[in-house]
C-alpha cells in the first residue's frame, strides 16, 4: 500500500505520510497549486532552476501556508549531488527560504533536533530520503541522485545520528519518497558499473549497452545494510516520471523543469 497520502489543502497539492504524524510533519509538494509559467507550471519550488524569483517565493508561501508554517523559518541547502550532512539549530532558521545564494553550505543532508524547525530538499526524479528517530528527537533529509546514492549517503545519515545522539540504527526510520521508477530511469554502463560496485542491485537489464535502475530499492537495500529494520522502511511506489500531471521530471521533460521540495519538521 502506498504510504504517502494525497492531500490538497486550498488548491495547493502536497503527499504526506500519515503514520509520522504524532513526531513529525513529512510533506512533499506536487506540481499543483503555485504561480509559475511554462515550463515550471506551477508549483515549481526551485531558486536555481531558471523561473522567475518572485513566483518561486510565491510558491514557497503558499506550500508552507497549506502546511501551518511560515515560509520564512525554512532551512536548506546547496543540493551538489554530494555526500555531506549539515546539522541545523534555531540559528540557521530562514537561511535558504528566499535564496539560493543564502542556503547552507553545499551538501545533500540537513538533520536537526530542533523542534519547529522545517528542513527542506528539492527534487525532479532523485530520491528523497526522510529519516526519523522518535526516541531520539532528531529527523533529517537527504537527496539521493544516483551520484548520491553511490556515495552511500543514506547509510551515511544513519551514521552521522547514531554517532552525534548515540542511538542505535534499529531506532531509525526511515521514508522513501516518490522518485523516477526503473519504468523511466535508464542509465549507461558508466552509471550501472558504479550502481553494480554497491553489490546491493537494483538493475535490470534493457536494451543494449544500456540497463533500467531502480534507484529506491538500491537506497532501501544500503539502508538496510546499515542496520535500519525492513519494517521501519515506508517506501514510495510513485514515479515522478510517469505521473507528470502531478510532478516535475528532469528525465521526462529532457532537463527544463520545475522542482518539488521534500520537507520534514520536528514537533
């Protein structure tokens, strides 16, 4: 069963993930409910992407209205398809809401144990990475490309809490959120040997020289080899791809297009 629900609040279109509800606020946005113009119509999230600012800003209100927060308190980063975990306190709230240049430093992976605090990632076919211990009072967010995802940066998240909080891998759950599907991502021998390397799967063979990667299973199969329970994986069967009434797609749109932003909050 699909564990992220639909949910339109005022005519802004978000996924969220009920079974988190009494620790944390889990939201993905959708394509649906913003101001921006062609080829980001219309809830493009994204300051870097090449829309307008000021619709993007818009955008960002009115994602975090339809959620009870102020766009203001958001935190992010500069995504580099990379493998570094920033920590956020009550200091860095803000930094990123409104600019790019004003992000965190480059990384993929933002934790806090910051109650009210929004982290926030952006996506158009990579895989979100949610992560929650709610014995531990921390989340965090991680942005798996296939680079990403080679670099093990899911694993190393797991890492990273249980060192900085002493918890135990067992302890952490984790959300994988909608992405690009092995119907839609087809990847070279380049892309497929580094996959491969990981000995973890998630390939299948397709036309020739060329393979169809499943790029959720890979991280949920890391995941688990860093200690994180099958049970505590809920993992998203949306593809962002094949659902483009809902959502934006790098690979589907050849590399114009808006993003969607994958937000986790402590309460």
């Amino acid at each position: 069963m699909e564990p992220f629900q639909l949910r339109d609040k005022g005519g802004v279109v978000h996924l969220a993930l009920p079974d988190w509800e009494p620790w944390a606020l889990v939201a993905f946005s959708t394509r649906i409910g913003g101001t921006s113009k062609p080829p980001y119509n219309t809830l493009n999230l994204g300051l870097h992407v090449g829309d307008e600012s000021g619709r993007v800003i818009v955008n960002r209100k009115r994602f975090a209205q339809s959620l009870g927060l102020e766009a203001d308190a958001l935190v992010s980063v500069r995504q580099v398809h990379g493998c570094h975990l920033v920590w956020a306190g009550a200091a860095r709230r803000g930094q990123g809401a409104f600019s790019w240049d004003e992000s965190l430093q480059a990384a993929d992976a933002l934790a806090t144990t910051e109650r009210g605090l929004p982290l926030i990632t952006f996506y158009a076919d990579c895989v979100p990475l949610y992560f929650l211990a709610p014995e531990g009072g921390v989340v965090a967010m991680a942005h798996a490309g296939w680079q990403g995802t080679v670099q093990q940066i899911g694993p190393l998240v797991v890492r990273e809490l249980c060192q900085q909080l002493e918890l135990a891998p067992e302890q952490i759950w984790v959300a994988i959120g909608p992405h690009i599907g092995p119907c839609c991502y087809e990847v070279d021998e380049r892309v497929a040997l580094k996959i491969e390397a990981l000995g973890v799967g998630g390939l299948t063979p397709g036309r020739e020289g060329h393979w169809q990667l499943d790029l959720g299973e890979t991280n949920r199969q890391l995941l688990l080899q860093a200690g994180i329970k099958p049970e505590n994986v809920w993992q998203s069967r949306y593809c962002t791809a094949c659902h483009s009434d809902l959502f934006f797609s790098h690979r589907k749109s050849g590399g114009k297009t808006g993003r969607m932003g994958a937000l986790i909050m402590l309460k």
